[in-house]
C-alpha cells in the first residue's frame, strides 16, 4: 500500500499530500497556512499518531518476517505464553496499517480537493503538481537507492540466496526472487506506477504495491471529481475517461479504492458538523475491528476469496473512519504531540525506502554473524529484530532529510513551470454545493 499525505486541508483548501506524508507547517507555502490553524488539534494529532504509527506497524512486520520464524512454525513461540503472543500479534499488523493509509489518503486528499474544487470550480494542474511533487520527490530517489541496495546485496551477501531463490521456509514479505524483477523493464513501470498492473514491484521493495494503487486513485478521484464539479456541457466525457480509467485497471486494485472513498466520506462527514460518536467509542470501536482482523489473518475462507478479503478490510476501513471521525470532537491535541509531528513527518520516506535497506541488513548479519533468516524468537532473534528496526529508522530520517524535505522545493519549481503553460478554464457548477 504509497506508498504512500503531506497535511489536511480542513477548511477545505487542497494539500499537497500524499497517504503516508507529514502533517506540519514547517516549509509549506503561506496559502496553507491557515488551513492548518484551523484544524482541531485532537484531530490533527491522531492523523500524526496514526501515520507514523501505522508506518512503523509496516516496518516491524517485514522484519519479524525476516527475522523471526512464523509463529505456527516456531516452538519457542507457541510456548512463550502471552508475551510471546503479544509480540507476533503486534508484529502482524502490517496490513491493516496499509488499510489505514488508504483511508488517511482518501481523507486528506480526496476530500479536501473535493471540497474546494466544489466552491471554487475544479484545477486540475494545481491537483497535478502537488501529486506528483508529494509522490515523486521521494520516489525517485527510493527507486535508485533501492536497487542499489538490492544490487550490493546481490553481489556481497547473497550466500543466503535470499536474492536468487524463493527462501525456504517461505518468507512472507518475499513473494517473487528479487533478481528477476532487478532490470529496467521494472524500473520504468515502477517509475510510471505500473508496479502490479503490468510490472513487478522492483527489486525486493515489496511495499511499492500500495503506492501504485494510490497512484491510480488520485487518477480516477481527479477525473470523476471534475466530472461532478465543472460545467453540465463538461461532466459526460469527464466521467467517461473515469469510468474508462478504472475499467482498464485490475479489478482488485479498484475494489480496494473503495476503502479510499472511504476516506473521503469521512471528511464531508467531519466537515458537516453532523453527529459523530464519542472518541471512546470511536477508538473502541476501530480497536475491536483491529482485533478481528488480525486474528483473521490466515484463514483460508477469507485469504482464499477476494470479495471475503475486501469485506474484512472494508469494515476496519469503516472502523478507523469512525476513530476518525470521533477524533475531530476531541477539543485537545493527544499527549506528545511535537513527538508525533516529529515522527510522521518521515513516514511516507520510511515506508518507501524500508524494505531494501531491511533486507540488505539482515543479509550481511547471515552471512557475516550466521544469523540465520526465520530464526527462533529467542533472546538473540529479538535483540536482532529491535537492531535491524533501529537502523533501518535511522536510515530513513536520514533519507527524509535528502529527500521529502525538500519537496516545497520541488512543487513551487513544478508550479513556476506549469504556469507557463495555458490553465485549463471550466466554468464553475452551479450546484447549491459549489456556492455553500
């Protein structure tokens, strides 16, 4: 899942974002700037609590999965008792944090755009060039430096295999031999977000699924969304190019842009002022689909069928929606907030960049220490789990700093450039929400 938001626009103004970005103010352009005095602070801290937290949920999970033996298969931990349990429960929720930034996405930059182009009439350049700097910016760079660590892997720490053949026993998080998808053909698709339409994900960076879908999303969001927002004369051919957009992708990958239109309900639904629960029920309520989930995980009814599989994340979709929607009712930002700001403000970098740099870590311990891959979650498995967590966070904030940071850069270039050029102009619906 981007892959893959920069903020939320809660009065309505677009933000350059994208699902896994930062909320803060720091180097955003003076027009945002009171879109953000404006957000509630209950909720703009959940949003911080949420995307750093569900980055890290992704993280821990490709690494236990590298490090640590499955859980049915490890006998150490199956007699561990409950803490042993707790640790392979907290470490399986890499998943359903990519459902959570589906919704986040859809939130953040679905509604938001939604609402504006309504009461403004629709800007498709301006909607352009905040995507494509937001995902870009970091995606190049992930897509270099990751071939590159797959490239020294290969080459120095590959006694394993682990970047020639399927590993045995099976490892989750690798579902392909890495090698085969380490050439151009794949880094071209990856670079125009044909990872699981027509291309492998490039090398082992597995997560760069979610980020294509997202991709896609933003692409048939934007056509449909002018199709409701411009002119009566426009809406048929701008509808038709949506409708025809998503025909043409995989069916799997439209059924989950639902969880993201998720998202953008629950942003008209906060921002109508309309009822919404009260966050202890909200957090409860995300809490138990959270739970449900996860103990779902591996059973054959639901893996084996898709539509059973979209239903489970379709309701702790629904759920988080909920914790989102209650979470605008808090009148107080949660406790920490500068650490969370802090840490969600290189999430969408982590996510990106993680998964080569994980795998390049525990393949030089393997060869180098004869730490093996799927060990037993002994003392020495888990010291080597927190390790490889550890360096690999280090690694991305530093990735953040050359990277995501720099990205206002890149969007005013983008702008200065794109003004250039003739606006499109679409005279503005005259629809009762187009004057709200």
């Amino acid at each position: 899942m981007s892959h893959n938001a920069e903020t939320l626009a809660y009065n309505g103004a677009l933000a350059p974002v994208a699902s896994f970005e930062p909320f803060s103010l720091r180097g955003r352009p003076l027009a945002f700037a009171s879109t953000f005095a404006t957000m509630k602070p209950g909720l703009s801290t959940f949003l911080d609590l949420s995307r750093w937290f569900a980055a890290l949920l992704v993280v821990v999970n490709h690494a236990r999965a590298l490090v640590l033996a499955d859980f049915p298969a490890s006998a150490s931990a199956s007699s561990g008792g409950m803490p042993m349990r707790a640790l392979y429960c907290f470490t399986g929720l890499g998943h359903e944090a990519v459902v959570i930034f589906f919704v986040i996405s859809g939130f953040l930059v679905g509604g938001s755009t939604l609402q504006r182009w309504q009461q403004r009439g629709p800007d498709l350049r301006t909607y352009a060039s905040a995507r494509a700097s937001r995902i870009y910016t970091t995606l190049v760079p992930a897509l270099i430096v990751g071939i590159a660590l797959d490239s020294a892997g290969l080459r120095w720490f590959n006694a394993s295999g682990i970047y020639t053949t399927m590993p045995e026993p099976p490892i989750a998080t690798i579902t392909y031999v890495i090698a085969s998808a380490m050439n151009l053909p794949a880094f071209l698709g990856n670079l125009f977000m044909m990872q699981g339409v027509l291309t492998q994900t490039l090398g082992s960076n597995g997560p760069l699924w979610s980020l294509a879908c997202e991709w896609w999303y933003y692409c048939v969001f934007a056509l449909g969304a002018y199709a409701l927002t411009s002119a009566k004369g426009h809406r048929l051919g701008w509808a038709t190019a949506a409708c025809a957009l998503a025909v043409l992708l995989p069916f799997s990958v439209m059924l989950w842009g639902v969880v993201w239109l998720i998202g953008v309900l629950t942003f008209r639904w906060v921002r109508s002022g309309a009822w919404r629960p009260h966050p202890l029920v909200g957090f409860a309520l995300f809490a138990l689909a959270l739970a449900a989930s996860r103990l779902t995980h591996g059973m054959s009814a639901i893996e084996s069928h898709l539509f059973a599989a979209f239903a489970r994340d379709f309701v702790l979709g629904l759920a988080y929606a909920t914790a989102l929607a209650s979470a605008s009712r808090l009148a107080h930002g949660l406790p920490f907030a500068a650490w969370h700001r802090q840490l969600a403000e290189f999430s969408y970098t982590t996510y990106l960049f993680h998964f080569p740099a994980l795998l390049l870590i525990c393949a030089a311990a393997a060869q180098s220490f004869g730490l093996h891959f799927a060990q037993r979650p002994d003392a020495r498995g888990v010291a080597l789990l927190l390790a490889a967590i550890a360096l690999v966070y280090a690694y991305c904030y530093a990735a953040s700093l050359l990277t995501e940071r720099y990205t206002p850069r890149v969007r005013q270039a983008l702008d200065a450039l794109l003004r250039t050029r003739p606006a499109l102009q679409v005279e503005t619906s005259r629809s009762p929400a187009s004057e709200a």
